[in-house]
C-alpha cells in the first residue's frame, strides 16, 4: 500500500503521530492546498463511526476518489451504501483494499462526472423553465406529454 497522509488537525493527533509514524501529518490546509491534496490522492479514507455528516466525504467524492470507510450513519446516509463511489466494510483495512482499486478509481471519477453534467443541466431547466419547456416540444415523441409549464 502507499503513502499514508493524514490532513487535519485534532486533539488526538498527538497520539495518532506516535502510533502511525510512518503517516505524513500535513496539519490544516485549506483552499487550494486542501484542493491539490485531494488531487494527489488515491483513496479517502473515513475512519469515523460517528461523523453524521461528514463533509469531507462530499469534497472527496467532488474530487473524483472513491472513498473507503465504515457502514456508518454518515457514509451511509450520504452514498446509500456501497458503490462505485465507496468501499463500506466493519473492516477499515478490507474497505481500503477494495477502494484502491485503480479500476475502480476510474469508474468512480466517470461516474461522478457524469452525475455534475446531469446536475448542471438540472439546474439551468430550473433556472430557465420557460426555454427548456419550448424545446421539449423539439425533442419529443408523439406520445410523450407536454411538459411546458402552466
């Protein structure tokens, strides 16, 4: 396995230092710093069990890693389980070794791309409902109902 990097800070860092010496501690980062660390990783990995809402886990995924962590509340709630974004498992280790997966890596990141555009494009018909509206009657079939509003 490679290189472990550990980015944050916390009261139990100290403790964390000396049991996984091996580990780089890069400390806060924030902006483009945090950016280019997501970006130079391979896998996020989430050890909480009790993180609801973890919003790394958000900023990982918007940086196309898949993310290894436990069956918990918060990974769960957010990826609806496992998928091609997360590697779930009451072993951190096994979700790690599925995660790093580069197969999987790639799959994540497509589909993740896949999901902004889809996003995006929602987004404008929201915006402009009126346009999206007067071309749907362009693209429609026969059979399909009108979708324009009232």
């Amino acid at each position: 396995m490679g290189s472990k990097v550990v980015v944050g800070d916390g009261p139990d860092a100290d403790a964390l230092k000396h049991e996984y010496p091996d580990a780089h501690f890069l400390g806060v980062k924030q902006n483009a710093e945090l950016a280019r660390c997501y970006a130079a990783a391979d896998l996020f990995v989430f050890p909480s069990a009790s993180d609801t809402f973890g919003l790394v886990l958000l900023e990982a995924c918007a940086s196309g890693l898949r993310i290894a962590a436990l069956p918990a509340p918060g990974p769960k709630d957010i990826f609806g389980g496992e998928g091609d974004f997360t590697a779930l498992d009451s072993d951190l280790g096994r979700a790690v070794a599925r995660g790093a997966d580069p197969d999987g890596r790639q799959r994540s990141a497509a589909r993740f791309r896949s999901a902004v555009h889809l996003v995006r494009l929602h987004r404008a018909i929201l915006r402009h409902p009126a346009y999206f509206a007067s071309a749907d009657r362009f693209c429609r079939t026969p059979n399909q109902p009108d979708i324009r509003p009232d």
